[in-house]
C-alpha cells in the first residue's frame, strides 16, 4: 500500500470518525434480524467467483454426494453456503 493511499483511508476514517448520526433512526430487532452481508443484497444477480481447491474427503462423504446423480460438486458447495450462513 503507497503512502497516497494510506493517507486517503485515514483522511476516510477520520471524516468517518466525525460523522453525526444523532438524527439516524435505529433500527428495529426486526430490521437488524434482516441484516446481509451486501454480497446478498440482490441474489439475482449474484454469481460467486468460483476457485478450485483441493481438499481431502472421506470416501463415503463423496459416495454419499455423488450417489445423488449428476452435480455432486454444486451439491456439495450448497451444503457449505447453507453451513457458512447458518453460522453467520
């Protein structure tokens, strides 16, 4: 990171830092229930990067996915997004 760009993020934070938000409604335990990550916002249009990465599985977790039919990766990646966002 250049010295430019670290003076331009401390100038952001400062003038964050500054920021009045007395008149800023708070949000109800509802609203907050409601909160996503901003990647969520619009899953319509949301495609994730996809990476390739090796990982070391049990042989019958792979049986198990692939005894499904066609797809066991995508299987596999759903059953990791609904544990990562269950965690969140």
């Amino acid at each position: 990171m250049t010295t430019t760009e670290k003076a331009r993020i401390a100038k952001e934070i400062k003038a964050f830092k500054n920021t009045d938000f007395s008149d800023s409604p708070e949000l109800t335990d509802e609203q907050l229930a409601q909160l996503r990550p901003s990647h969520y916002r619009n899953m319509a249009n949301y495609k994730p990067i996809k990476k390739t990465v090796n990982v070391r599985l049990d042989a019958d977790i792979i049986e198990w996915l692939q005894s499904a039919g066609k797809g066991y990766q995508t299987r596999m990646n759903a059953i990791l997004r609904e544990a990562m966002e269950k965690a969140v």
